[in-house]
C-alpha cells in the first residue's frame, strides 16, 4: 500500500497521505533500536515484509523520506482531516501532534474549530462513551 500511494504521488495524483500512530513507531524504531519491539507487535514485521526487507535499518531513503514528510492534518475548506484526532483542551490544537495521531473522540468543543468539520480515524469509538 506504501508504495501505491508513493506512485500515485510520483504520477502527479493528488493526494494527502498523513502520519499516523504506525508511521511514528516506524520513525521511532529507525532511530531508536530500544523502541523496534513495540514497532513489532503494531504489524512492523509485516511492513518490513511488504517493503523485502529484514531489518528497519534497511529501509530505503525513499520511504524515509515519505514518512518523514508525512503532515499530521489538512485544512481543506470546511474540513479538518487528523488520523486520530486533536487536543481538545489545547488553546493551539494544531502544536499537540501526540493527540494527532494517537487520540480520537466522539465530539469536539474546542472554540478554535468551531464550525469546522472534523475528520479522523484511528480506532472506532462508540458515540455513547
């Protein structure tokens, strides 16, 4: 899937990948061996397998460069678009990229998006919690 969407990218398609939880375990794990297990028990080992390689520390510039430059939310219009979610009690919602891309809730108050759509991801959350 990584490298469809680096193609369709190089192919002049436009579109907006951004960075989630398993994209930071990666950049974690390239640059911090103490965190390769977590990597590996969140599907590391499968991307590793996807992409032919064995060892993160094979990982090509190419797909550094991509992660590296993942955004962690779109403003498009209306839209906000975050793959989790965003700090809520934050005064700046946008600093707080933790929340971004580990942190959903059902609802937001936050007066600085107000009238904005959000749209997120992550993990499903039941709207009665």
């Amino acid at each position: 899937m990584i490298d469809f969407i680096m193609d369709l990218i190089d192919n002049g398609f436009d579109i907006i990948p951004l960075r989630g939880n398993h994209e930071e375990m990666l950049l974690e794990a390239y640059t911090d061996p103490g965190m390769v297990y977590l990597w590996y028990m969140n599907s590391g080992e499968t991307t590793l397998q996807s992409i032919g390689i064995e060892n993160i520390r094979d990982i090509g510039n190419r797909y550094l460069t991509f992660f590296r430059g993942l955004k962690f939310y779109e403003s498009i219009g209306n839209f906000y678009l975050f793959h989790a979610g965003f700090n809520d009690h934050d005064t700046d919602p946008f600093a707080d990229t933790y929340h971004m891309i580990w942190e959903s809730r059902p609802s937001y108050a936050n007066p600085v998006l107000k009238g904005k759509i959000i749209i997120h991801g992550h993990r499903p959350k039941s709207l009665s919690s």
